[in-house]
C-alpha cells in the first residue's frame, strides 16, 4: 500500500508540476502586455499634445487668415475710394483746363499721392502674398509629418494588437487547459473519496443478495413444492414477466435520460443559433419554443414512474395477464401525454428549422439538411403517436375486460413490435443527417465555440437515444414469442382471459394447498445412499480444493511457520551460547595447559577461588542472558528503525499533499488575478482603440477643413491678384494720359 501510494502522489504532483512552471510563464506574458499597454499609453499622451500644439498653431493662423482677409476688405474698400477719388479727380482735371495752371498742378500732386499710396498698398499686397506662402508651405509640410506619424503609429498599434491577439489567445489556452486539468483532479479526488462508498456499497448489496438469496431459496422451498419451472408452466410466467419488466424499466430510464438531454440541448440552441439571445433578442416564435421545451422533464419523467410503478405491481404472489395489471394503464396515460407534448412542439420545430432556412448565411446544403430534419421530426412524432395508440390498447383489457379480444391482442404486440423498429431507424436517420448538418456548420466563419459545443452535446444525445430504441426494439422482438403466448390459467374448455376476481379467488386456492401440503409433507430421515456417500468420500480425500480443507491447511502452515520461526529464534541463541561456550572452553584448556606445564595447580586452587569449572558455568549463565539480552535489544532496535522510517514516510506524504494543495490555491488565485489582468488589458486596449479611432476622425475633419479653407482663401487672393492687376494697368494709362496732357500743356 505505502509504495501505490508512492507512485500515485509523484504522477499527481508531476502532472500539477507542469502547469504550476506555467504560471510564472503567463506572468511575464503579462508584464509584457502591461509594458505594451504603458508605451502605448505614453504614445496616446504625447500624440494628444502634439495634436494640442497643432490646434493652438491652427488657430494661429486661422487668426492671421483673418486678419489678412480683414486688411485685403480694408484694401479693397481703399482701392474703390481711390478709384472714385480718380474718377473725380479726372472730372475735375477737365473742368480745370479752361480755368489755367494751378488745378493741373493740384492734380498733380494729387496723383503723385495717390501713386504714392498704390505703391505702397502693392509692396504691402506682395509681402502679404509671400507670408501667406510661406504659411502654406508650413502648413502643408506639417501636414505631412502628421500624416507620417498618424501612419506610424497606425502600423504601431496593428502590431500591438497583434501582440495582445497572441497574448489573449495563450492566455485563453493557458486558463482552458488549468481548468480541464482542474477538473481532471477534481475527478480524481471525487474517485479517491468515493472509493471507500463504493466498498461500502458493494458490501452492503452482497449481504442484501445473500439475503435475497435466502429468502428466494426458503419461498421456492415453502411456495413451490412441486418444483416446476419450466417456460410453459403457469407458476413461471409471473417470474418471467418480472424480470422482463426489470429489463424494460432499464431501457426505459437510459431511454428517459437520452430525451431529457436531446429536449434540453435543443433549447440550448435555440437560443444561441441563428440568433445568440446574449447579444440581441431571439425570435418570438423560438421564445415560444424555448418555453414549451423547457417544460419537457414533466412530461418525459413521469414515463419511467408509471414503468417502476409497474414493475412493482409485478410479483411472485400475483397473476401477470393484461386483465390484471392496473399500472399498465398509467404507464399509458403517461406516454399519451408524452405523444401530445410532441405533437405540440412540432409546428415550432418545424418553424424553427425554417427560420434557421431563412438566415443569410445558411447554404443551400444546409437548407437541404434541415428539410431532411423536417421530415425526420415530423416522422418520430408520428411513430411517438403509433406507439401511444398500441400501448393504450394493451391497457383496456385492464378497464374493461371485452375491450380487446384475446385473437387480437398478438397482433397488437406485433404492430408494436415493427412500430418500435421503425421508431430506432427514425431515430438513426435523425442522427445521421444532424451529423452531416452539424459539420456543414463547422465550415462556417460565423460559428462560435458556445455553438459548436452545444451541437456536439445534441449529437452526443441523439447517439444514445438511437442505442436506447435499438436495445428496446431487439428486446421487445426477442421476447415476442412470450408476449402473445397465453399463460396457461383458467379451466379447461374455458376462456383463456382471467378477471380480477378470478385471479384473487385462483391465488388463495394455491396458498391453500401450499400450506396443505406443507402441513402433510413428512419430513425425511437425514440418511445417504452408499453409492452416494462412497462418491462423497472419494471427492474428499482427493480433491484438496474444498474451502474448508484450503482453509484448515493455511492455518496448520501459519502454525507450522510461526513454529518454525520459534525454533529458529531458539537455535540461533543455541549457537551463539555454543560458540561462547566453546571460547570458555578453549580458553580454559589453555589455562589448565599452562598450569600443568609450570606444575601450581594446588596453589592456583586455593589463591584464586574455586576451580576453573565452576567459573565457566557462571560466565555461561551470564553470557546466556546477556546474549538473549542484546538479541531482542537488536530486535527492537531493528522494529523501532522501522517504525521511524515508516512515521517520517508518512509526515512527508502529508506534508507533500498539504504543499501540492496550498499550490493547488496559489494556481487558482494567480489564474483569478490573470483572468482580472487579462479583462483590464482588454479594457484598456479596446478604450486605446477608441481614442485612437477618434484622434484620426478627428485629424481627417480637421484636414478637410483646412483644405476648403486653403482653397476659398486661394480663390481669395486670385481674384485680389486680378484687381490689383487691374488697378496696375489702370495707374500706368492715367500716368500716360497724364504725361501726355502735361506734354501739351507745355
């Protein structure tokens, strides 16, 4: 046991060992993620200082914009009232001819200010012109540093997504994997603790055995005097039918628990597929269907209560025909009302798949399978329904005795026979065709794993449920033959049916003569043939694998062993005193040599006590306890070691568990505190994408903007460039006129 032990805690702390290394592994993944988190945060900082630093330069030269559009207004408005002053001026200029010199001269004047004046106006037009260039120019290269950089940090943050994508991605392997391996020693210590239940529980249904044993064998004894037992018999058709009773009701439980787990997958999917109700609501029609799936444990439990109900019902003390068994009758009920809960849920099913037809990305293979799926539901409800029909009328007779007549009733159980044939290749084509439908569904991109896991659970339950009508369709058609068989009751040249009354009347008249016969039987003297009992004797003085002989030899060979030890132990000590002994001898026959040789052995008598003999004898004694002293000293030495060895073995493997659970509860705390991590970094990321989303907007509505402003402000300034060209040409003709008038004045 200490050595299973053994290797049982080193595979257990070798396989927890490996993920426990993994741990710090995700931990530095994390540090990682959070130093890719800080500089992507350090990135978003500076980038919205340097957007502030262009809003404050934009706003700067939207003001000197203004501005210069204000003073070209100023300039234009200057123009057009020099314009008038010329205008008035050349009026003026004509009138004054006639009149003499001195208003030429004030035209003069006037015009040399107003050339003056336009000069100036234009050097102050050109240096406004090369600023607003400049300005340009600027703008234009910031804006392609900041289209660089918009870049650059674009290809910055793809990569750190990347980076999170793979991080997340191990992480979630990381966490699937120490949850599965959590659950696997969860498993395991579920096992280890259930073991000593299940001893317990096997003990407990030995010794109900034995005892069920005894009290068969005493009933079959007291009740059965006669001993028959054959097939054809009247007192072995209630025995025969209890135990096909106890196997159908094992069928019908697994069949219960396959239609448990198909009704509650299919809601499960309903809800998920083809509209997860987590991220928008799902259709009103599957909100109905998900309803009435939800009830279908009240309908489908009852089936395996009205089967043990009739199972019970179903004894040694009692006549097993349709007319006699009640139960029977709730066991229909039970199915009739299953039968009707199918027939409910159909037209939802059917619209269901329908509605699954109708999504955009549904194939045309996958709307080829839901019609076969259509059809195949549409198909188990009706064999539902045929079984409910038959079931139902295998129950009359119970109610009323004339219902079915006894030439009709093995054509019932045949018809029930092929309809449960045709339920299980219903069944198995459902299966086939969910399973064809299920990997159509797996190559699309849209599938999600809370899908696929479902779809595997529904095709898990469809599996069982088509070996559950398999096993119950083989087992009904093997035992065919012993349910249209009629059981042998009732009178000759009678009817073959019996009434409750007759039953009842029939059980006492047997209980009756058992006991009459019990009373009469006298009982035989104890004694055995001589053929017999020589066989006996030569059995057992040949044979040696009696219980009682193999028994009676391991205890003569255990005495004889511990014997044998005895013995041992003894002549061990018997030849270590031997061996002393002839030490003392050797020893003493030395001395008396050396006495003899130096001639003072009466001297040596009377100085040193009494003779050399009496001395052996007394260092005999001694040695001898001595010996057997040190020998159990040894022995307890030796048991006391043991003992240590096994008590420090033992304080290690619990120590060792104690480590491995406290490690157990660090994994799990770390995995909480790195899922939190996880859940923040995701967080902070998808926040870091909106902001960055948002700057961009923002960049690209900012530079649209600039571009219509650029555009109207150059549109501005051309039409600005034609009037002052305008006005140049103008100026250089009045000067012209003016020299030529003055020339003809002179």
């Amino acid at each position: 046991m200490v050595v299973a032990v053994t290797c049982y805690n080193s595979n257990y702390y070798g396989q927890f060992s490996k993920h426990i290394v993994s741990v710090p592994q995700l931990r530095a993944q994390n540090q990682v993620l959070k130093k890719g988190v800080v500089d992507e945060q350090a990135n978003s900082a500076s980038l919205k200082d340097q957007l502030k630093q262009r809003d404050q330069s934009l706003r700067k030269v939207e003001q000197e914009m203004d501005s210069l559009s204000f003073r070209n207004q100023q300039l234009a408005k200057r123009v057009e009232l020099l314009q008038e002053e010329l205008v008035t001026s050349e009026a003026k200029s004509k009138k004054g001819k006639s009149k003499g010199d001195s208003p030429s001269q004030q035209g003069l004047q006037t015009q040399s200010v107003f050339d003056e004046d336009l000069q100036k106006k234009i050097q102050e037009n050109e240096r406004l012109h090369i600023q607003f260039y400049e300005a340009g120019e600027q703008h234009r290269h910031q804006e392609g540093q900041m289209r660089a950089r918009l870049e650059e940090l674009e290809s910055q943050s793809a990569q750190h997504q990347a980076v999170v994508d793979g991080l997340n991605a191990r992480y979630t392997e990381a966490v699937e994997r120490l949850q599965t391996d959590k659950a696997r020693m969860e498993v395991r210590d579920e096992g280890r603790q259930e073991t000593p239940q299940c001893q317990q529980q096997l003990r407990r249904c030995q010794a109900e055995l034995s005892r069920q044993l005894k009290q068969s064998s005493s009933v079959i004894q007291e009740k059965v005097p006669f001993n028959d037992t054959s097939e054809s018999s009247p007192a072995h058709f209630p025995l025969k039918a209890r135990d096909l009773a106890g196997q159908a009701l094992a069928f019908v439980q697994d069949l219960v628990a396959a239609l448990l787990n198909f009704h509650s997958y299919t809601e499960q999917r309903v809800h998920i597929y083809p509209r997860d109700s987590s991220i928008e609501p799902i259709s009103p029609l599957n909100q109905k269907f998900s309803q009435y799936l939800h009830e279908n444990a009240a309908y489908v439990r009852p089936l395996e209560d009205g089967l043990l109900q009739l199972h019970q019902s179903i004894t040694e003390d009692t006549v097993t025909v349709l007319e006699t068994v009640g139960k029977l009758k709730l066991f229909a009920d039970h199915f009739s009302a299953y039968s009707h809960f199918l027939q409910k849920i159909l037209p939802y099913q059917l619209k269901s798949l329908e509605e699954e037809c109708n999504a955009p990305f549904c194939t045309a293979a996958l709307t080829a399978k839901n019609r076969e799926l259509q059809r195949d539901v549409t198909c188990i409800t009706t064999q539902f329904d045929k079984l409910s029909n038959y079931i139902n009328l295998l129950a009359l007779p119970s109610v009323r005795q004339d219902a079915l007549p006894q030439t009709s009733m093995s054509a019932v159980f045949t018809q029930l026979s092929a309809c449960l044939h045709s339920l299980q290749d219903a069944v198995k084509e459902m299966s086939k065709h969910y399973s064809q439908k299920a990997s159509l569904e797996g190559e699309l991109s849209n599938v999600t794993e809370k899908l696929r896991t479902t779809t595997e659970c529904l095709l898990g339950s469809l599996v069982s449920l088509t070996n559950c009508t398999s096993k119950i369709a083989t087992f009904f058609s093997n035992n065919l033959d012993f349910f249209t068989s009629s059981p042998g009751y009732g009178p000759k040249g009678g009817p073959a049916t019996l009434d409750p009354l007759q039953a009842e009347s029939m059980l006492a008249n047997k209980k009756k003569a058992a006991t009459y016969l019990h009373a009469i039987q006298k009982p035989r003297p104890q004694s055995v043939p001589y053929k017999e009992a020589l066989a006996n004797r030569r059995v057992l003085t040949s044979s040696t694998e009696s219980r009682e002989g193999l028994t009676q030899q391991v205890h003569q060979s255990q005495e004889k062993i511990a014997r044998l030890e005895q013995e041992k132990e003894h002549w061990l000590l018997e030849a270590q005193l031997g061996k002393v002994r002839l030490e003392k001898e050797s020893q003493r026959i030395g001395e008396l040599e050396a006495q003899l040789a130096n001639g003072c052995r009466i001297a040596l008598f009377t100085e040193s006590g009494p003779p050399p003999s009496v001395r052996v004898q007394v260092g005999d004694e001694e040695s001898r306890e001595q010996l057997i002293k040190d020998h159990y000293m040894a022995r307890v030495g030796e048991l006391t070691s043991q003992l240590q060895v096994s008590d420090s073995k033992a304080v290690h493997f619990h120590a060792e568990c104690r480590a491995l659970a406290k490690r157990l509860a660090l994994a799990e705390k770390s995995r909480e505190a790195l899922s939190e991590e996880v859940k923040v970094a995701n967080q902070n990321v998808t926040r870091l994408q909106d902001d960055l989303a948002t700057t961009k907007r923002s960049y690209e509505d900012q530079l649209s903007m600039m571009s219509d402003h650029l555009c109207s402000m150059n549109e501005t300034l051309s039409k600005q460039r034609e009037e002052i060209d305008t006005l140049k040409l103008g100026s250089k003709k009045l000067g012209k006129s003016e020299k030529h008038s003055s020339f003809t004045l002179a």
